[in-house]
C-alpha cells in the first residue's frame, strides 16, 4: 500500500492483527510480495518471532503458506456483505484446522494448540487466531478493501460495522470519484433536448 499503515487504519485487537499483518505481506496496489521467495517468507517469520534461527523453509511450505493467505484474503472479502466463503478457500483452512490439537487445562476448561515449529506453526497459529475471533465476535470486522486493485486489510472499527475501504482518504475517496463520472455520464447520455429559435434543438445540461 503507497500510504503508511498508520494512515490507513488502526491495528486490529489483540492477536488478530497478525493475521491482517499475514494478509498484508501481499501489497496488491504496489505489485509487491514479501513472502515471494523462501528467504522472503524466513525474513517476514523471524519479524514475528515465529522462526528459530536454525530452521529453514522448503517450496513446498512456502506454497502452503500462499495458499492459506490467499484462503484468509477470501474469507475478509466474504466479510463485507457476511456471504458465504468460496468452498476452495474453506477446504484450504479445513486442512489447517485438522492438524490442531485441543488441549484440556488443569482449570476446567480448554485450549486449542498448534503444533509444529516454523510453517507449521504459523499456520496452527492464524487458524487458532481466527477461531477465537471468530468466537468472540471481532472477526466479522476484519475485512479486505472493497477496491478489487487495493484488497489492503483493515479492522472496521465503525459502529454498524459498515466500513468498506482501508482509508477513505484514498480508495473510499476513489470509489465515490468513479460513482460521481459513472452518473453525470449517463445522466447527459439521456439528457432531454430543448428547441432553439431557429429550430435547431441542444441538449439540456
């Protein structure tokens, strides 16, 4: 994204933003990747203190990683109108989700754990993530910009939970831009005609 994230919307909720931190790692506007090469994915994991300084990561894993943000991008986008999710991105995360463990505590009650150190665990971690949000309701609100050239993700804050745009300083402002010429443009397509004296007609504008 061209502007700064501090610009464009705040963090979300506690262990939610590094999933919209995930979804980022994908700049669609700038056309830019940082998890495009293993070494990009390794740099983003020790970032976010998901790695070990002895690990390394496969093309494979780097694959599996692709796909689950891709999964997760789909997901914020369903997340706008509460449509369902496309069944592709729900049997990528369904995989995930298998390799979770459920843990009883010493308390009474449970956890969900990821095992696995690396990849592994990063994906055990954001599918965890996303079942507790989902769980205590701030998933609903962590969506992908509604520009299909932008998709940054952001945590709509707004009280109707209506929020559609990163920023709207930039792609809101957009999109009202491209609604306003789309009207006047087909308003003065169908713009009625008025007779002159010399019986000539113009268009009313």
């Amino acid at each position: 994204m061209l502007l700064l994230m501090t610009e464009l919307n705040p963090q979300a909720p506690g262990r939610l933003e590094l999933v919209r931190r995930f979804v980022n790692t994908l700049d669609v506007e700038a056309g830019t990747d940082r998890l495009a090469s293993t070494d990009g994915l390794l740099k983003w994991l020790r970032e976010v203190d998901l790695l070990q300084a002895e690990q390394s990561v496969s093309d494979a894993q780097l694959r599996r990683v692709i796909a689950v943000r891709e999964a997760l991008r789909d997901l914020l986008r369903a997340n706008h109108t509460d449509t369902p999710a496309p069944e592709s991105a729900v049997q990528v995360l369904d995989q995930a989700a298998r390799k979770l463990s459920i843990l009883f505590t010493r308390s009474g009650g449970w956890t969900i754990g990821s095992a696995g150190t690396g990849v592994d665990f990063l994906v055990g971690e954001l599918v965890t993530i996303v079942i507790g949000a989902m769980n205590d309701g701030t998933w609903r609100r962590l969506k992908a910009c509604a520009n299909d050239t932008c998709e940054w993700a952001f945590y709509d804050r707004s009280r109707a939970r209506s929020g559609k745009w990163c920023s709207m300083g930039s792609c809101g402002n957009r999109a009202k831009q491209q609604t306003w010429r789309h009207k006047h443009a087909h308003a003065g397509r169908y713009a009625p005609s008025a007779v002159v004296s010399d019986g000539t007609s113009t268009d009313v504008r």
